[in-house]
C-alpha cells in the first residue's frame, strides 16, 4: 500500500486568488492523479500528474486553471488558480502502489476548499 | 453509456444486519479489476476490497465480500454485522489498463 499525506487539509479562501495543495507519498510511485469531488458528487479527474513532464489534462480542465507540477516520484501539487465559489470541492490526491492482491489506487485524505 | 452504475443512491440497514450495495460496469476489456472505497464525512477515500475479472472466487475482506457475477456484470458489496461506523458513501469502481472508473456512489446510514 501507500501512504499520502495532503496539506492543507483544509482552506477557505477568497474569489480571486490561488490555492497549491501538496501531496507527498511515502514511497516511489509512477502513476499519481488529481481529482475534485464537488459536493454531493462522485470523484472527477482532473489530470495525471506525470513526473519529467508536464500534466495530462482530462477534457474540461486546464493547466492555466489547474497548475501541477511532479518534480520527483513521491510529490506533486496542485493549484487552483483564480477561484470561484464554483471551485469549492474536496480535491484528492491518489497513487497506483502495490497492494496485498494487486495494484491498487490509494487516496490522500483529501483537501476540503471553500471559496468565498 | 456510463462504466460504472450505482443505482442505490441511499440505504439504510439496522446496526448487525447485513446489506447489500449494488454494481454493474460495462466493458468489453477481458481484463479489468474491481475495487470498493468507503468515504466517511471526513472526505477520505479508503480501499476496501478488489475483484479481478479472472478470479473464480468472490473477494473476502473481513466483514466485507465482493458478490461478482462476471456474466451479468455486476461487482455487489456485501456488508455483514453492520456497524454504525459503516455509516458513509461507498463508491465502487473499475479499472481498464490505465484508467479507472467510479461510480455515483451509494450513502449508508446504519441505524441503531
């Protein structure tokens, strides 16, 4: 398995400005992606954050938006730029790492945004 | 068409009955897995059990197990002896190579 921790676990911020949320894994992981959860919904990727080389993006996010940088094996951010109410989620960092039966992907415990 | 269905978007069990939370997927892959995560209010999303498409036996994790009927697609969780810390949304989900799959998830409400 994997452990990941996230900071801040928690922010409230004003429209307008940016947010970079930290991600650190205890090992060395290859795959590590971001997701947002708005309230009430299920996870939405945002991008695969690829380490060497810049973020692959899902379809309806952004890197101007949705900055990400991996610089190693074990970190990542995320930033959220230029925030609405409309960014207010719990954005999630996760790995693939080996599990007791197979690969299997493992969640950081989350960022919990509010944007004012 | 969606690739993973929930089709409980809320349930409720008695505290130390059992229950059941349902899944189908779609895929033509021959090769995929299957995984359930709880997320609790707190927002974590914690792994709880995980079903290859080629294994013949139904996942056990505990007081969980995986209900896999490969022919009707379906990847059910069952819960025995509910407990009211079981109470969370239960998000099911797939993997295809690469990419993963989840689900509209399914809030349970243990009851005492």
């Amino acid at each position: 398995s994997a452990v990941i921790s996230q900071k801040p676990s928690r922010d409230i911020c004003q429209r307008g400005t940016s947010l970079t949320i930290q991600c650190q894994v205890d090992s060395q992981v290859t795959m590590m992606f971001w997701y947002r959860q708005q309230p009430g919904q299920s996870l939405t990727l945002i991008a695969t954050a690829n380490q060497g080389s810049e973020a692959t993006y899902e379809s309806g996010f952004v890197i101007d938006k949705f900055p990400i940088s991996r610089p190693n094996l074990t970190f990542s951010t995320l930033t959220v730029s230029n925030m609405s109410p409309e960014d207010s989620s719990i954005y999630l960092c996760s790995v693939v790492a080996s599990g007791r039966v197979t690969d299997t992907q493992y969640f950081g415990p989350g960022t919990r945004l509010t944007v004012l | 068409a969606q690739k993973i269905t929930q089709t409980q978007p809320g349930m409720f069990v008695q505290e130390k009955e059992a229950v059941t939370l349902d899944c189908t997927y779609d895929t033509s892959d021959q090769s995929y897995g299957l995984f359930w995560y709880k997320q609790p209010s707190s927002g974590e999303m914690i792994f709880l059990i995980y079903q290859g498409s080629y294994d013949e036996q139904n996942a056990t994790e505990g007081r969980y197990s995986l209900n896999f009927q490969k022919a009707r697609k379906s990847a059910n969780l069952v819960i025995s002896a509910s407990q009211l810390g079981d109470s969370a949304m239960y998000f099911c989900a797939m993997r295809e190579g690469n990419q993963f799959y989840f689900g509209t998830g399914t809030s349970l409400t243990v009851i005492p």
